[in-house]
C-alpha cells in the first residue's frame, strides 16, 4: 500500500517526505484554509517536495464550476489531481475531466455503491473516510472492506484511498483489507515510528558502544 501525507503544511511535507516513505499527498479545503497564505503557492510548493500525486479540492457546487476549478488547478502543477466531492455535480465533473486525461479523485465516499459510480465515471482514486465513518459508529472496517471487494472484484482501475485515517491501526486495517492508498495526517505518521521496545534497544546499543570508547575509532 502506498502512504500519502493528508496535509495543507509544506513543513510537514518536508520533514515526513526526508523519511522516504511517501508516494503522494492529498489537501482539502479545510486544510489549506487552516494553513492561510495562497493556496495556489502552497500547493506547487507540495508538488515539488513530493514525487507522486497531490491533490487539490474544488469547491464550486455546479458541475461546470468544478470542472473549471478543475482545469485550473490542475494548470498548477503536473503532479496535481483534482478531487469532486461526490454528488451527481462531482461524477459529472469526474467524467468530464477524466475524458480529458486530468487524474480525479472522488472524496467523500461512504458506501460501496458510491465507490461503484465514483469508479465508473472515471476517478482515479476513490476515497474513503474511516475515521468520519466510525465518528458516526459505522464500522470503517467493514465498509473499507466492501468498497475494496466491489472494485476489484469487478476489476475497476479505480484505486482505494483509505483517507480520514486517525490512528496508526487505521493505517494498518488499510493496508490489511488491500487498499492501494492510505493518506496519513503527519500526526499519526509519527505515531506510526513509536514502539518503546524500538527506543529502548536503541538506548541500550548506544549504551554498550560508548561503554568501549575505543571501537569508535573502527567506525572512523
Ligand atoms: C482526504 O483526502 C481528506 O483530506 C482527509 O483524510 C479528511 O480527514 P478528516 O476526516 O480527519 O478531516
């Protein structure tokens, strides 16, 4: 499974990205609002920090308005791809600018059979929001699950994006139920680092190496 940053902060593209381990990064709204500054220069700053696809939100409600919104923030950068909200404006505006060869990804998808149309109007990606599903006590789990077999069982190119993901176990039920994408707040990112047995064989080798100061010269 791939990893994406969800993130409307360039640092934390720049300090997760040092790691190597992400393929992507999603935004929203919400997330480049709490940010501030221009948007537009936030997200090509996203862009050039990482080697995958980003994704920039429209917020227009009528088809014609997303798919203008569409066109322009893909002019942003070439890693862009444009995220529609579901709704009969957001698969129309899917359709429309997948026919035009600009990736989509279809956010806000609750159920297996939103995925279904999402898929057959051409997104790329369609993502699923666990945490916001289990927010509501709906098992993210199970439902992760039935939009995972309804697309590859049937086949679709369409990939799974696990997205409002709040905890490394979210992360990992992700992967598990063969999503091809999770997007991870920076957060639960560095959740994900942490086992106190990791710190405390690190904290011990330390110990025992300096204990013989003269190996060190051996590393030199
Ligand atoms: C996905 O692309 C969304 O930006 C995000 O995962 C939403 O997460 P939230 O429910 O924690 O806001």
């Amino acid at each position: 499974m791939k990893l994406f940053i969800d993130t409307g902060s360039v640092a934390e593209v720049e300090e997760i990205a040092a790691w190597g381990v992400l393929a992507g990064a999603t935004t929203n709204p919400s997330l480049l609002a709490k940010e501030g500054g221009d948007p537009g220069e936030t997200l090509r700053r996203i862009c050039d920090l990482v080697d995958g696809p980003v994704s920039a939100e429209v917020v227009a409600a009528d088809a014609a308005g997303m798919i203008e919104q569409g066109r322009a923030l893909y002019g942003l950068h070439e890693h862009i791809v444009v995220k529609t909200p579901f709704s009969p404006a957001g698969l129309e505006a899917a359709h429309v600018l997948s026919e035009d060869e600009i990736p989509v990804n279809m956010t806000l998808v609750f159920t297996a059979s939103q995925a279904l149309l999402a898929a057959e109007a051409g997104a790329t990606f369609v993502s699923c929001f666990m945490g916001r599903l289990d927010d509501v006590s709906i098992d993210s789990g199970e439902t992760l699950q039935g939009i995972v077999e309804a697309l590859h069982t049937g086949q679709s190119v369409a990939a799974v994006l696990a997205a409002s993901i709040r905890s490394p176990q979210h992360a990992v039920l992700a992967a598990r139920l063969g999503c091809e994408v999770a997007t991870i707040p920076a957060k639960v990112l560095r959740q994900m680092l942490d086992h106190p047995l990791t710190t405390a064989g690190t904290e011990r080798f330390t110990a025992d190496w300096r204990s013989r100061p003269e190996l060190g010269e051996w590393m030199t």
